[in-house]
C-alpha cells in the first residue's frame, strides 16, 4: 500500500492512508489477530457474515424490482462543514 505526500501535508497522507487501510480490512484483522479464535467461534462468525450478505443481496435485488422502497438518501453537508 503506498501513499504519497504532497506538499509536506503529513496529516492529509495519513488521513489517506487510514482510509486505504479501512478498506482494505487491515483494523478489522488486526482486532481478530490480537486473541485467539476458537474454530468453533470462527465458523459461528463466518456464517453469520455470510447470511448477512446474503440478506443484503436480497434486499438490493428486491429494492431494483421495486419490491421495498429505496433507502432515504442522507442530506448533502455543506461545502465547509467539517473543513478545518
């Protein structure tokens, strides 16, 4: 994984670079790897992702038929909220 700094803007590059590694799933296997998993603990785990993604699949292919209503769109921030 690379980051590049511009401009000596550290802060911005580690913003990226934390940003990269939360999608990537680096903090999640971090956590998992800091105490031992039983393997029973692990399949528990493992079918539950799994039966929340297929619930989530299910629910985006019924919302594209128009079987369940869309989800309510957040509203846009403005321009300069957050900005420091």
């Amino acid at each position: 994984m690379q980051v590049l700094v511009r401009d000596n803007n550290v802060e911005q590059a580690l913003r990226v670079l934390k940003k990269k590694m939360q999608r990537e799933g680096v903090f999640r296997e971090m956590k998992a790897r800091s105490a031992y998993e039983k393997p029973s603990e692990k399949r528990a785990r493992e079918k539950a992702e799994a039966v929340r993604r297929y619930r989530k699949l299910a629910r985006k292919k019924m919302q594209r038929e128009g079987l369940l209503p869309a989800p309510k769109k957040a509203p846009m921030r403005a321009a300069g909220a957050g900005a420091r």
